[in-house]
C-alpha cells in the first residue's frame, strides 16, 4: 500500500479494497488510526495529539483530493491523481556532511537542510547517531513523498517532503539574512 504523501512525519495511506465511510490511515511510529475524510474524527486507533493536529490540519484542506483518493483505492485504480503532483516531492536527496542533506525537488527547488538538531534527540534516531555512516544511505520514497533510512531491523526513519520543503525554505532565508 502506497503512502501518498507524509505529513509532520505521519504516513497518509489508502487500502485497497477498503470500506465506507470514505477515510484514510495515519501511521507513524507504533501510532495508527483511521481518519474520516469529511468529518476529520478518528473512527479507529489513535495518534500522538500533537500529530493528530497537523493530519487534521493538513486534511482539512484537501478534502475533496483525499475523497477523489479514496475512490481511486477502492475502485484499485491508480493512487496518483493529478491534484497529487501539487505536494511536495522530492526528486533526490545527497547527503552533505552528518546531518545536512542536498535536497532536489520535482519543481527545480534546491535546497540544504540541516537535520542534525532532530537527529540529536529521540530513540527513534540512534541507529543514524550510532553510526554517522547510516546517514549516508538516505533513500527517496517510490513517489517522492518522504526521505528515508532503514535501520538493522527494518524500521523505516523517515522524513516528509512538505515538512524537508518548509525547512530547506526557511534555513535559506536566515543563511539569506546572515550574509546581507
């Protein structure tokens, strides 16, 4: 099952086969639930609240192409449909130096991010603190729309491209208000 797209690092998903009500899943972490898309309320499982805000957030404006999306899954059609390409994605993701990564995006933006305070806290980031070799086998998810590394056991750490396009942006313009 695809993930169309990551949202504050929150996989948004769709089944195929699946049933009414029209809904998508979130998962991150242990964290799964099943969001209704018209009303936003959890119908099943949960997710960490801080979470569940920005899923909200970012569904509610998008209503009408997670419906589209919902429809496409059940009827197994493609899950790609054309309002899709408006999101952030990236085309290839180069590592810098421990911690920075050269990003390239579908739309020709460029940018570098410096990832190093996040990796710097949480469990979920000891296998690239460990060994700052990990970090160099960075791979770009099948449609573009996160960054990932997969540790010993096969967990995915990973990173969306909405929240990496937002970053690049903004450390640009304090490199950008630095220099003048």
């Amino acid at each position: 099952m695809p993930t169309v797209a990551v949202v504050d690092g929150v996989k948004i998903r769709f089944y195929p086969n699946d049933h009414p009500p029209p809904h998508f899943h979130a998962e991150v972490g242990g964290h799964r639930a099943s969001i209704h898309i018209q009303t936003l309320k959890v119908l099943r499982g949960s997710l960490p609240e801080n979470k569940r805000r920005a899923v909200v957030e970012w569904a509610s404006e998008r209503k009408d192409l997670l419906t589209e999306t919902f429809v496409r899954a059940i009827e197994k059609l493609p899950l790609e449909p054309p309002a899709m390409s408006e999101l952030p994605r990236i085309v290839s993701a180069s590592p810098v130096i421990y911690g920075v990564l050269k990003l390239v995006f579908t739309d020709g933006y460029e940018g570098v991010v410096d990832v190093r305070p996040i990796l710097a806290e949480g469990e979920v980031f000891e296998y690239l603190r460990r060994d700052p070799k990990h970090f160099d086998q960075v791979a770009v998810s099948e449609y573009g729309h996160s960054i990932f590394w997969l540790d010993d056991s096969g967990y995915e750490i990973d990173f969306g491209a909405d929240s990496l396009r937002r970053d690049c942006e903004k450390q640009a313009e304090v490199h950008r208000l630095m220099a003048s």
